[in-house]
C-alpha cells in the first residue's frame, strides 16, 4: 500500500509545508519526522501543565501570560499539524477491511441487528 505524501513536521524557509513522497514509512526522513513530532507532541504537554501553573499564579502578569498564549499558539499550531499528517494517512475504506467486515451494528437497545 502506498502511503503517497507525508507532511512534515516542518515548514521550508519561506514558511510552506515540506513534504515526504515515499512508501517506506521507516525510511531515515520519516524516523526523523517521528522523532520530531514525538518531541512537539512532548513540549505541548509540559507546556500545556506549565500554562495551567500559570495561570492558577495571582500574580501572573500580562507579559507573562502573553508570552505563554504565543507558545501555546506556536504547540496547538505543531500539534494540529502531526494529526493532519497522520489523518491523512489513516487508510480509507477502499484500502483496508470495510465497515461491513467488522461486527455487527447495534440498535439503540444494544442488541445486534
């Protein structure tokens, strides 16, 4: 199955998005975009615990709290990037077993139909 185009877990020097066109998913240029997107995934996390310890601060100031609301623009900007670059390369239905295959739907009541 071909994996067609990857997005990347970076832009090119005038800000647009860099692409991978390969079926090899464990090539060197997808283990280092899986490594960089492991590490964006991992500073939005500590981020995100810091903002909350900020936030909950009385004395957090405006400078403080600007200068987090851009980090915290700068992590949801990568991370929202990872999940269009993995959504898109989630197989469709044509490509893996269809809905049909897999167990039976329930009714409302639970039962299988």
């Amino acid at each position: 199955m071909s994996t067609g185009l990857r997005l990347l877990p970076w832009s090119d020097p005038d800000g647009k998005p860099c692409y991978l066109a390969s079926d090899d998913g464990d090539s060197p240029l997808s283990r280092r975009a899986d490594a960089i997107e492991a590490v964006q995934v991992s500073m939005g996390a500590k981020l995100l615990h810091h903002a909350r310890a900020l936030l909950d601060a009385p004395k957090a100031d405006a400078r403080e709290l600007r200068f987090l609301a851009e980090r915290l623009c700068e992590a949801l900007r990568d991370v929202l990037r990872i999940a269009e670059s993995r959504g898109a390369r989630l197989p469709s239905y044509d490509e893996a077993d269809g809905p049909d295959e897999g167990p039976a739907p329930r009714s409302a009541e639970g039962r299988h139909e």
